[in-house]
C-alpha cells in the first residue's frame, strides 16, 4: 500500500488517543463526478477515520476500461469549495475543492492519504476529489476520470 501524510498536519507520530482532536467524523457526497472513459461509472473515492491513530484515510481507485490505461491519480482537498466547470475534461466535469493540497502519483497501487489534523482547530471540513488520467481509448489519446466529492467533516 502506498502512503502519503500531509506534513502540514503532519505530528509526532503516537498520538494518544486522549489526545486526538477530533471523537466524530462524518461524510457526504458534495458533488458528482464524469467519467467519459467508463461512462456506466464515476472513479471511486472512499474516506475513513481512525480514531485510534487519530488520523483520516483518503483513497481513490482506477476504473479498468477494456480500451484505456490509467497513467497518473491525483487526489485534491480544499478548505473550501469552488465548483469550477471543467468542459476540457469531459462533460458535467466540475472540479468542487479549492485546491489546497493535490498529490498526484502514477497508477501503480491503490493510493491512500493518510491526514494527521495534529493543531487544527475542530470541527473542520475537507472537500477530497480524485480523477485518473487514461490514454488509449477510442475516443481519444487522453481522457480524465473525475470521482464524486467528499466532504469529510471531523469533530
């Protein structure tokens, strides 16, 4: 499994439990997501919390398409949300996070960020989306995957 910690909220690793900032998480779907390369499904993202790392897990996965190979996942949170159109991607495609972090990374493993949220302030929320860029298709040399978003709340 490949693992990446966003230093920014990066602590000392052990935190104790007692210590966590945070004792609820919750999520909602924030917006939908296209997909014009698997057109039947939107790129999966899933979100969890461990409580007993007191950390936040965020992955997304890649759709296998019979004509495409998947080359790079980036995976964007944001503070806030912008809900841009992005028509160059495919149609309906809208970017929702401001991008505060982005982490990209070629498609090799499953891609999981773990969060730390060590000194932030709760409750706080996080917008996660994901998207996977494929080459290959019929219908082009590069297309764009973009999964739903998420909107991550911790208490």
């Amino acid at each position: 499994m490949n693992t990446r910690t966003i230093l920014s909220f990066a602590l000392t690793a052990g935190l104790a439990a007692a210590q966590c900032p945070f004792s609820n998480f919750s999520v909602t779907v924030a917006g939908s997501g296209c997909n014009p390369v698997v057109a039947s499904a939107t790129t999966p993202i899933v979100a969890a919390a461990s409580f007993a790392s007191c950390s936040l897990q965020i992955g997304t996965s890649v759709l296998v398409a019979s004509d495409s190979v998947p080359l790079l996942r980036i995976l964007v949170l944001g503070f806030s949300d912008v809900y841009m159109p992005m028509p160059q991607l495919g149609p309906g495609c809208v970017l929702i996070p401001q991008p505060d972090f982005m982490v990209m990374e070629p498609v090799m493993t499953p891609m999981h960020l773990v969060v730390v949220p060590a000194g932030l302030q709760m409750p706080v929320s996080l917008t996660a989306q994901g998207a996977v860029l494929y080459v290959g298709s019929i219908t082009g040399p590069y297309e764009w995957a973009v999964s739903d978003a998420l909107r991550l709340t911790l208490q």
